[in-house]
C-alpha cells in the first residue's frame, strides 16, 4: 500500500503545464517533478494548499491511497 499523487491526471484536467503549475505556485520545477514522480517523502500543507488553490482542486482529488 502507498500513497499516490495525481498530479498528472490534474494538470490533464486544467490544461496546464508543469511549467505554469510552478509560475503559479511558486515552487521549483525539480520539486514540482519529485511530486509528480511519486518520489516525494513528504509535502507540506501549505504547499498542497497552493496547489489545490492553483489547481481548484481537494486535497483528495491530489493524493489517494492505493
């Protein structure tokens, strides 16, 4: 069992690039890519909490638990 991030499904359904995601949010690419990869150990609350803002999105439409 692990934690899945949806960030691509997401950024799929906005119609929005990685690039822009980061322009938005404020967070580096190479962060932005260890989400997206599933590499991440750990994310903060107040960086879901951008991305939800960004991608008018829940905290669940972002992370699932498989």
């Amino acid at each position: 069992m692990e934690i899945i991030i949806n960030l691509d499904q997401m950024l799929e359904k906005r119609a929005m690039t990685l690039t822009e995601l980061s322009d938005i949010v404020g967070i580096t690419m190479a962060n932005l890519s260890i989400l997206k990869t599933g590499k991440a150990k750990a994310i903060r609350f107040s960086t879901l909490a951008a991305l939800c803002a960004a991608l008018d999105c829940q905290p669940g439409d972002l992370i699932a638990y498989q």
